[in-house]
C-alpha cells in the first residue's frame, strides 16, 4: 500500500523535511532512487539528455562501489547525487546506530548535502542524529510517486500517476532499478514529453 500524492500529514509530522519546492515556478524536480546500476541507470541519463532535463539520483552505496563507472556517468551528465545508505536500510526497523552508520558508510561515496531515506521510512531520532551530524544536510521526500517500483501497476497507469499530480514544485520519484524497469522505460520519457509541452522545466534539486 502506498500513495501517489504525499499526504499532508505526514508534512505536518515531518515539517523539517522537503517534500516539494517553491509553488510559484513552472519547475518540476525528477528524482531517481537505487541506482545506480548499467542499463538502467543509462536509459535514464539517455532519456534525460534527449530532453536537456537534470534530475537528482539518490544512489545506493552498494551499487556505487559496485557500478562506479555508471555513477560517474551521473556525475559528468551534470546531475545532482544524493545518499541513500549504504544497503538501502529501512529506518523504521533498524537500530538507530547501525542506521547511521550506514548513511555515513554511503555518505563517504557521495560527499553530498542530500538524503533520502529509502521507503521514506526514518525516525525522528534518526533525522537528529543526521543532522547533528551535517547541520546543513537536506532531507528529500517527495510530493509525487510513480509507482514505478509496483510490480502489479500498468506502465501507463505510472505514467498516469505523475502527471495527474504533478504541479509546480513537485517532487517525483522514479527509481533506476531492474524492478522498476518495466514501468520506468514507458512512464520517464512520456513524462518528459508532457512536461516539456506544459511549459516546465526540469531541474536538479
């Protein structure tokens, strides 16, 4: 179970965290989650470049060491990195210490002032330890999922998902995954081509 559109409760109970940008611009903000990984990770970066669009990857630990000539694709690409722990840990049911050390593990790969904790899971006393940690780290969540990551969701409903809730400022996550791939390869470039029509611009965060 999952929602596309955030709701706004959970803004309320994590005020601190960025869940969209300014409403008042016509920019629309892709991220990509997992990566990164061959095929993949390149299809995006293909289809980004065939559109002029920058997006920010929040990369795997894991999969950096393991794929790091893709990462540095992403980086020469012009695009935005951000952490994603080391193993893709689920805040909400890992020990507050081995949680960190795993951000901390990814954060020595990436060097970067962003973070998303994967499945948008993390405690409040994770987020303070972060923070004390890097006082001027930002915390990404999202205003639109895809649905990509949804092995049972059509590749048009996906499609359907971003831009029926997408506006001004949004945050969208898609994930550069083998899972997500399906979806992803339908959804990323007509989304793309939407935007571009309404008059957005895609940028990194």
């Amino acid at each position: 179970m999952y929602l596309v559109k955030s709701p706004l409760l959970l803004k309320w109970y994590y005020p601190s965290l960025v869940w969209n940008k300014t409403r008042s611009d016509k920019v629309i903000y892709l991220t990509f989650d997992d990566g990164p990984i061959p095929v993949v990770t390149d299809f995006v970066l293909k289809t980004l470049k065939s559109f002029k669009a920058k997006a920010t990857f929040f990369c795997i630990g894991d999969n950096i060491v393991k794929h790091p000539d893709v990462f540095q694709r992403v980086i020469e690409d012009g695009h935005r990195i951000g952490n994603h722990t080391f193993n893709h840990l689920k805040g909400w049911k890992t020990e507050d210490q081995t949680y960190l050390q795993n951000f901390l593990k990814c954060q020595e790969l990436t060097g970067t002032d962003l973070f998303r904790p994967p499945y948008g899971r993390i405690k409040k006393s994770q987020v303070s330890q972060i923070r004390k940690r890097f006082p001027n780290l930002q915390i990404i969540m999202w205003d639109v999922l895809s649905g990509d990551f949804d092995p049972f969701l059509a590749p048009d409903k996906c499609f359907e998902n971003v831009i029926r809730h997408t506006t001004n400022g949004s945050i969208i996550v898609f994930h550069d995954s083998l899972k997500a791939f399906d979806r992803l390869k339908y959804a990323l470039p007509r989304t793309l081509q939407y935007l571009n029509d309404q008059g957005y611009t895609c940028e990194a965060l």
